[in-house]
C-alpha cells in the first residue's frame, strides 16, 4: 500500500493542509491536518475522508520542476465537500519531489 504526502496552501496562503493519501480496496483515503502558516503551532485535529473510486472521473499526475500536483476530479462536488481546498469536485494536491515516484505508483493502481 502506498502512502503519498501531499500539502494544500489554504486562505491565500495564511494556512496550510498537510496529509496523506492512499488506496484502500475500492477507495482513496485522504487524511490531513491544519495548520497556521506563520508559526505552525495552530493545529487542528487530524481527519479522514474516504472517497471511493466510483465516485471520482480522474486521476492524474501534473508535472514541475520541484513539484507536482495530484488532481482529483470527482463526479459530485459531494465526494470531496469535506476536504479543505476543493472546488467544483476538484482537488490538486501539491507533492514534494522526492514523493512522485509513490504518486505515480497510486495513479497507475487507480486505474488497474
């Protein structure tokens, strides 16, 4: 099972989500947390979301140079209401370097 890190600028860049995101059987699971982004001491409690892969039209792996976006594109803006940062059932999620190889690993086991 493949675990990837991803972060979410959030509010202009006043906070930021911090998370992982894996596969589990017939779904993706997106955990995060919260943070203030000028002291990093505002936490919120970390959450879970389940999304399940019925439910999603896309997956897909944009590319940088230091980064890349994972961009989840669901069927409902219901299926990702609860994970800060969606818009219209859309959620990029920024992947450091170093992780993009387990990303693409993710990518190519949403759609076998």
């Amino acid at each position: 099972m493949t675990s990837v890190p991803y972060t979410i600028k959030l509010v202009g860049g006043l906070a930021v989500c911090h998370g992982l995101i894996r596969p589990d059987g017939d779904a993706l699971v997106l955990e995060y947390q919260l943070q203030d982004s000028w002291f990093g001491v505002l936490r919120g409690r970390a959450k879970s979301v389940r999304v399940p892969l019925a439910d999603l039209e896309g997956v897909e792996l944009k590319g940088r140079w230091f980064s890349r976006t994972l961009v989840i594109q669901s069927r409902s803006m219901l299926s990702l209401a609860a994970v800060p940062g969606h818009r219209q059932g859309r959620l990029e999620l920024t992947v450091a370097r170093q992780d993009v190889p387990a990303a693409e690993r993710l990518v190519a086991g949403v759609y076998e």
